[in-house]
C-alpha cells in the first residue's frame, strides 16, 4: 500500500513540473548566430499546437533593426561591418502551421537577403534560406543560398510553397556573416 501511496504521489508531483520542452509549443525567441559565439535575438514567436501540427503567431519587431530603402522599397535590416543582412517578407499567403516533418511556413518567414555595408541597392540573387530541422527543445537553421528573384512573379494557383530543394544550396557558413538561426 505504501509503494501505490507514494508513486502517486511521484505521479502528482511530476504532473507539476513542466513537460519535457516541445520545439513546436509555447513562446519562444529567434536569434541570428555569427560566426563568432555572438547571437542576436532578431524576434520573438508563439506556437498553439493544434493536433498535428503547430500553428504560430511570429514578430520581427524587435532587435537591432534599422530602416532602408532599398531598390525602391522599404527594407529592415541588420547592419554588420561588412554586410546588412535585410528581411524580406514572404509576398504571399502562408498558413502559418508547422510540424514535426514540415516547417516550410516558418522557413518562408525569415528569409532575408545580403548586400555589402556600402551597396546602394540589393540584388535579388543574394538570397537568404535558413533551413529549419529541430534540435531536441529547439528549431536550429542553417544558411542556404537563393535567388530570390523567383519569388517576383505569383506561384500558380493553389501552389503556396514555390520554392524547391534545387532553388535553395547550401553556403558555406565561413563566408557569411550571420550562417546559423536558432529558436529557442
């Protein structure tokens, strides 16, 4: 009787403590990782799971952004020594869910692109795509290489995702400012 007694009372305590952490549940933050250790918090998200998958609520408000007008629109960026790394917002609709096999929406989400700190204008063939892939509690990105150009003309009908694994190519981390995301 005392072994029920107390591992119920282990069953009511453990009910207590927080579940082991979920990557795709509860509030979490969006950092940009250098290629020293420093990490800058670019962003703050929400995810309501929802059966299968999580929808999520994302804000890019925060962090060290500065306003630009770029190549005729408006553009918010990082400024680094040598390059500004500047959001480009997805044109068109997302649902905004994601699952564990599925994280394309949030992908979509944080796109940016590079130019050089001196650079008047951008080039659309300096695309940013952080592959998302969990880590354990977290959502680790790495940087891949896109023209973003492809995205200038309206995906067909029904066709949310138009970007493709022969759109996107891995970079080599050393060459850019800013190789890794991390949501945590």
């Amino acid at each position: 009787m005392q072994k029920v007694l107390a591992g119920l009372i282990v069953l009511g305590w453990s009910a207590c403590l927080p579940a082991s952490a979920d990557p795709l549940s509860g509030k979490k933050q969006v950092f940009l990782i250098g290629n020293g250790a420093g990490k800058t918090l670019v962003g703050n998200i929400s995810f309501s799971p929802e059966g299968t998958f999580s929808a999520y609520k994302i804000d890019l408000a925060i962090g060290p952004f500065t306003e630009h007008f770029l190549s005729m629109r408006p553009f918010r960026c990082l400024e680094g020594p040598d390059k500004h790394w500047c959001h480009v917002p997805y044109p068109y609709a997302l649902q905004r869910k994601v699952s564990v096999g599925d994280l394309t929406d949030l992908e979509y989400d944080l796109l940016f692109i590079h130019k050089g700190a001196t650079e008047y204008g951008i080039n659309m063939w300096n695309g940013v795509y952080y592959q998302l892939r969990i880590d354990g509690d977290r959502l680790v990105g790495e940087l891949h290489e896109m023209d973003m150009g492809l995205l200038a003309v309206p995906p067909a009908e029904g066709e949310l995702r138009p970007v493709t694994d022969k759109d996107i190519h891995q970079a080599e981390p050393d060459s850019h400012w800013l190789p890794r995301l991390v949501i945590e």
